[in-house]
C-alpha cells in the first residue's frame, strides 16, 4: 500500500480517453481534469490493441505524465502493455481492472518501476471480497469503484442509492489501509450538470475523494460536486471561531454541541478547501 497523508493532495476527476484515438490524448490533457487515464482495455477493440499501445508509447515521449488503463491479467496482451509501460517515465500510474488477486499485483509491482502508482478497480464480486488484502499491497494509492462491471458481474440492476451499500466498504477499507480515499465509478450523463453534481455530492458523503469521467463535459460538474458548498465552509469557520472563543469550554453552534469530533469536521473541510484551491484547478 501507498500510506497517503493528509498533505497529499489527490485528483477529483480521472478522465478516460481511448488509446486508439491518439489525436485526443493532447485535448484531455487540456480538459481541465485532474488526472488523465489513457485506455487500452474496454475502449480499445482486439484487433487495434497493439497499434493502440505503440501509439500511445510515440505519444508519451515528453509528454505530461498521465495514468494508462492496461488490458487485465490473463489477457494477451497484458504483459506486452507491462513491458512497454510499466518504466516509461511519462506515466504517472497503472490502472489495473477487474483486480482481485493480491498475489498478480504483488508480482506486477516487480516488473514496474519502483514507486509506480498502482489504481485497482474492483468490479467484480472477488475483488470486493478482497479488496482489504488488495489495498495492502505496495503502491496501491487508492482504489476505484467500478460500478457498472461490478453489476454486470453480481447479476444485479442497483439504483445509486442501492450501492451505497457497497460504497461505504470501500472507505472503510481505504481508511484502515492508510490509503488514499477512494475513486467512485462513471455517471453515464453527460450534459445535466444537476445531476452529475448531486453523484459527486454523493459520492464525497460515503468517503470518495474522486470520480471517474467519460467526457470532458463532466469534468466542471464533478469538481463542484466535490467542493465544500459556501454553507458548509460558513458553518466550519463559525465552529472554530465559537471553539476558539469558549476557552475549550463546551459550546453550541446552529443549537448543535460542538465537542472534538465536529471540529475535527469543521477543519477537515476547511483543510481540504484550502488544499483543492492551492494544488489542483477549480
């Protein structure tokens, strides 16, 4: 695992754009995304992996660094993607799907880089039951929540609502992993701000730090979504001034208590504000 502190300022948003449409890698990186992941699994067809691959290793020479979704373990072209990506200076990390074996991420840290960051998608029923061991495995910095394979994999037609269930392992597990916070699944809209904004709300209240995009449209919807709404940073700036100005006596803000656990809240949201603002675009 990668013990991330609270320093450490993390992506919002992780774009995805397909490893055969290298005329686009440049525009992503200009989408305002936080962090960009070049595909060579689920966007890319068979028949156009390898061309896929070689474009994007042309492309990177020089280039920002940017994550890259390789082709899953047992595939074929697994290791070639390992051999032509996992030391390139220019990618930043590994995005590993349909991860559940600690064992294959163990090993494929060995043929990487050190310090390589490692991204696991859970999506599938095995890799949620073990995504606690998967978490503990070197250089994993956080892990991704993929909601729509997931589905398909349990047999299951969930609401939103019904895989917060399943949500609130993924902080649970990432919080006793010293991790980062995790990175929630894609919203399949793409032009209602409204609703892309409420999935990032809802997402940052069970604990993710983050969210995967399909589209630069959802980038700026996204990144409100994870922002402190003006009330809330208001209501912290009031708990610590009233914190401050009791003497560490008890006191009350909005007829609530204030005690240690709110204020802790009230400068987590306050910290985090302050770390968006100075470490990644708005």
């Amino acid at each position: 695992m990668a013990i991330v502190d609270s320093q450490t300022v993390l992506p919002r948003s992780y774009l995805f754009v397909p490893g055969s449409r290298p005329e686009r890698f440049a525009k992503a990186l200009t989408s305002g995304a936080d962090a960009v992941i070049v595909d060579l699994e689920d966007a890319v067809a068979e028949s156009e992996k390898a061309s896929a691959r070689q474009a994007l290793v042309n492309w990177l020479d020089g280039q920002a660094p940017v994550y890259v979704r390789i082709n899953g373990y047992g595939t074929p072209w697994y290791e070639e993607d390992l051999a032509a990506l996992g030391w390139h200076p220019s990618v930043a990390g590994l995005v590993i799907p349909k991860a559940w074996d600690p064992a294959q991420l163990e090993s494929l840290v060995s043929q990487c880089r050190p310090g390589l960051t490692l991204l696991p998608i859970i999506e599938s029923a095995a890799g949620f039951a073990a995504m606690q061991d998967v978490a503990q495995v070197p250089d994993v910095q956080r892990l991704m929540f993929g909601t729509i394979d997931f589905q398909v994999d349990l047999g299951t037609q969930l609401s939103e609502q019904e895989l917060n269930t399943y949500r609130c392992q993924f902080a649970l597990v990432s919080r006793l992993a010293s991790i980062g916070s995790p990175v929630d699944g894609v919203t399949t809209v793409l032009d209602d701000d409204a609703v892309l904004q409420e999935a990032a709300r809802q997402s940052r209240r069970f604990g993710f730090g983050a969210k995967l995009c399909i589209h630069p449209r959802q980038v700026t919807a996204v990144h409100a979504g994870f922002r402190a709404s003006p009330s809330e940073c208001d209501w912290a700036r009031r708990v610590l001034h009233a914190a401050a100005a009791s003497g560490g006596e008890a006191t009350v803000v909005d007829g609530e208590m204030v005690d240690v656990p709110v204020i802790l809240r009230a400068r987590a949201i306050l910290h985090s504000q302050e770390q968006k603002a100075g470490g990644l675009s708005a």
